[in-house]
C-alpha cells in the first residue's frame, strides 16, 4: 500500500475524530491491517495518534469558540468524564467484567444512542446533570473501555449539550485520559512497538486535519452536526454488532 494512501487514511481519521469526536480507530486501523502492519503496532500507532489529535482538536476548539475549556461547565465536565474514565480503568484491572456475558453491551448501546439521537433531532432538549451522571456512568459497564467516545458523545447529546461544545468536552477529557497512559505504556509497557515514521504521520496529520475540523465545527449548523453524529453512532454501533456476532473484536470500530 502506498504511503499516499496511509496518509490519506491518517488525515480522515484525524478529521473525523476531531470533528465528530470519535471514530478515529475505526477509520485508521482496518488502512493499517491491509497495509500488513501487526497489531502490536497499530495499537501503540493508534494511541499516539489518537493523544496528539485530542490535543491539538481541544486547543482548536478553543480557538474557535465551541467549547470553553477556560472555566466553567464544559471545562468541569471534561475533568469529571476523565476522572470517571480513570476509574472505569481500575474497574477493569481490579474489578474484571465478564466479557463473553456483555459482548452486545457496547454496540447496542451505541446503536440505541445514535438512533435516539437522530430521532430527537429536532426536539428541544435541556441540560440534566442527572442525565449527564447516568450517562456518564454508563460508560463504566463497557466491559473493554473501548466504547468511551461514542459513549459518551451520545449520552451528552441526548442529556441537552449541544453537539459542539459535546464535541469540544469529548476530545478533552479523552487527551486527559489517555496521556499519562500513553506515556506510562512508552516507558514501562513491554507491548509498546512503535513505527517511528507512521508516529511521525500521525502527529504531523493532527495538526492540519484538526484545525480544518474544528472551524467546520464552528461554521455547521447544531441540526446538521447533530445528524452527522447520530448517523457516525449509528453506523459504528452497528458495525460493532456485526463484527461482534461474527465472533470478532468491535474494539478497533469504537
């Protein structure tokens, strides 16, 4: 495969990702699997780049106003959703779910929010921090913690926060998340097998890909962004559904 398509499979990744708030692995890792690279690999590729585009997307978010990182709800929630997501970690190394009985947990879920979300398209919602708190917690039952964003982009949604500042709040809290994880993994982690030049791509990818998605973002309509998320829910959850029947892992779609 050509280095012009992996950068082109990056680029859309880190688009989309930034844009949406999820699918980053989702676009990225099947590129990467035809190209012939192990797994090994495309985790520890798959991580950096995820990292480096939430940072860059939340500071462009930023920048372009949707989102108020500064201070204030938006700023809180990202903490709080970072934090749950530090204890859904420790649930699952101390606390292990059994997977094989919840394997339909995560794309149904999704499927249902991304559904929810498009039928409410047009229907007033208002802001519920018991919303926000279930939803929240609902992510701690993903029993291998790779439904956080999709997750968390349709409960927010569906609990009153518009789509851009759900889009900025997401993109946050996962760089809080997974950052230190990143770099403790770099450090300690005996699977950590980095491609120096697709690590290269990836984090030169966030820069351009990021800003682009972030002044879409703040140009697009709340119903037209609101669509395009519900419709990314809907197709991830049921890809994942699929994959899952078949007996393979959704993980690389959420």
């Amino acid at each position: 495969m050509s280095i012009f398509l992996i950068v082109l499979a990056v680029f859309s990744s880190t688009f989309v990702s930034s844009g949406l708030g999820m699918g980053y692995p989702a676009f990225l890792s099947p590129v990467l699997l035809l190209a012939g690279y192990e797994p090994a690999v495309i985790v520890s590729v798959l991580m950096a780049g995820q990292v480096s585009t939430d940072i860059v997307a939340a500071c462009f978010h930023q920048r372009e106003g949707n989102v108020d990182l500064r201070g204030g709800r938006d700023l809180r929630l990202g903490i709080f959703l970072s934090g749950l997501g530090y204890v859904g970690m420790a649930a699952v190394l101390f606390c292990p779910l059994n997977i094989s009985q919840m394997k339909y947990y995560t794309p149904v879920l999704v499927l249902l929010f991304g559904s929810l979300v498009l039928f409410t398209i047009k229907k007033p919602m208002f802001f519920s921090a018991f919303g926000v708190l279930l939803a929240s917690l609902l992510t701690l039952f993903d029993p291998n913690k790779g439904g956080f964003s999709p997750l968390l982009v349709g409960g927010l949604l569906l609990v009153g926060i518009n789509s851009k500042s759900v889009v900025g709040i997401v993109v946050f809290s996962r760089a809080l998340l997974y950052l230190p994880y990143l770099l403790a993994w770099a450090v300690f982690g005996k699977t950590w097998s980095p491609d120096a030049r697709l690590i290269l791509i990836v984090v030169l990818c966030s820069l351009p890909a990021s800003v682009l998605a972030s002044k879409l973002v703040r140009r697009a309509d709340e119903l037209r962004l609101r669509f395009w998320i519900g419709v990314l829910l809907t197709v991830l959850g049921a890809a994942a559904w699929m994959l899952v029947k078949k007996g393979l892992p959704a993980l690389p779609l959420l």
